[in-house]
C-alpha cells in the first residue's frame, strides 16, 4: 500500500526544512549542498550531493553520520538516505 500523495508531500516538506535548518548551512560553508531527489515508497530517501561534496573523500561520513542521522533524528520513519549521481 503507497501513501497518498499529499502525505509524500508532507514529508518532502518536513526533510527539506531539516536539510534547510541543520544540514545545509554547514555544507554550503564549505561550498557544497545536497539536493533531496525522492522518496519511494518504503521510505528510502535519495538525495544528491553537490558542489564541493562530489568527490569529496569525505562525502561517504558526511552522508550517513552527518544528513542520514540528522534527518532519522527528526523524522523517525525514515529508514535510510542513498546518495543517487
């Protein structure tokens, strides 16, 4: 069973506005963003990064201690992030 549209939405809604408040000040200080490309249906978020973050050797910690649990820190019901190119 897939959830409405609407509560997609709701929920795009609620990740951009962690990756706005706690995410991606940090990264862009840094010269990179991350950009939410989709949830599907079990609740996997995909998301890009970008700018200085392609590439970066770091990128790998940054995505699962840094955006991953920030993100599961204020929405429980996300199960986890994969970086999509």
């Amino acid at each position: 069973m897939s959830d409405s549209p609407a509560k997609n939405d709701d929920l795009k809604a609620r990740i951009e506005a962690v990756l706005d408040t706690y995410v991606r000040p940090g990264l862009r200080a840094d010269g990179g963003d991350v950009e939410l490309v989709g949830i599907d249906a079990d609740k996997i978020v995909q998301v890009r990064m970008q700018g200085a973050c392609v590439g970066c050797p770091s990128s790998s910690i940054t995505m699962t201690m840094g955006i991953e649990a920030t993100i599961k820190a204020h929405i429980p019901e996300i199960r986890f992030l994969e970086s999509v190119s």
